[in-house]
C-alpha cells in the first residue's frame, strides 16, 4: 500500500513521519536499539520480507539515522545508529511507555528499562518544563516558530495551542 507523503507539509510531526512513520521502520530502529546490527539478524528477528527490510533500512541510512558498515573483508555489512538515530531513543521509549499503559499485557509490563550503572527503572517519559517541573498536556500551548511565522504555507496554522478550562 502506498502511503501519502508528507514531504509538502511545513510541520515537525509531519516531516519526522515521512522519515520515521512506517511500522517496519520503528520496529527496525527498536532492534537496533538492542543489538541487531546485521541484515540477516533484522531478518530473523521481526520476520520481515527482505525486500521489505533492504528498503527500509536503505532509507535509513540514507537519512542518515543508520550507518552501514563494512563488516571483515567481504560484503558484509552492519548497520549502527548514527547520533540522528540515538536521538530517537526518548520517542521510542515514549511510544512504549505508551503501549504499556494503553494496550497492557495481562501480566504487565513487557520490558523495563533500567539505568545500567544502577539497575533502577527509569523515570516514564514526559514532558517537562525548563526547570525540570511535569506538565500536563493542558499545561502547554504551541506558538509558531520563525519556520511558521512567516509562512503561508497550506496545512500550517499559526497557533497550535489548545487550551482546557
């Protein structure tokens, strides 16, 4: 199925799901967060059609979210995460904390991330202000940037706040 692309639309959220958006991708980026760095290691481990995973992982490294290297002499390659592509931890460790509380396994949590250098569970991830405080999501509101103040672009609004009473 061919998905819409978002490439047009002035927007963040917009421009990191054209990049990010497709399922396969995060579950790629979830393996490579945990080890897997070989194809035939992705392969196995979500079950994915090679054709399938060749082009998500060529798209990959050609945002350069992953880094293909040579492995040995040979052809063999691994794929490592770039600095882009570790910044993507807090977004798929908030999706999980997501599923966890919204689509729960009976038994509870699937994983636990941990602070290696205290095994401690980390913090869930939220949205904090400046000082380090929680905010609610009633508690923020979006002003336009200089990207959109001067924009007129179709698909954009000047304000994106929402605020609750």
């Amino acid at each position: 199925m061919k998905l819409k692309s978002f490439s047009h639309m002035n927007c963040s959220l917009a421009q990191t799901l054209e990049v990010i958006g497709e399922r396969w991708t995060l579950l790629i980026l979830r393996d490579a967060f945990f080890g897997p760095r070989r194809f035939q290691q992705f392969e196995a481990s979500l079950g994915i059609a090679k054709n399938i995973l060749t082009n998500r992982l060529n798209r990959l490294v050609e945002e350069g979210i992953l880094e293909k290297r040579p492995v040995g002499s040979g052809e063999r390659h691994e794929y490592a995460l770039t600095q882009k592509g570790l910044d993507l931890q807090p977004v798929l460790l908030a999706m999980t904390h997501w599923g966890d509380a919204h689509k729960p396994h009976p038994a509870g949590e699937r994983l636990v991330f941990v602070e290696r250098a205290t095994g401690e569970p980390i913090a869930r991830m939220s949205v904090m202000s400046r000082d380090g405080r929680p905010l609610k999501p009633q508690e923020l509101s979006a002003v336009a940037g200089p990207a959109l103040s001067n924009s007129g672009a179709a698909g954009t609004s000047r304000s994106r706040s929402r605020r609750r009473r």
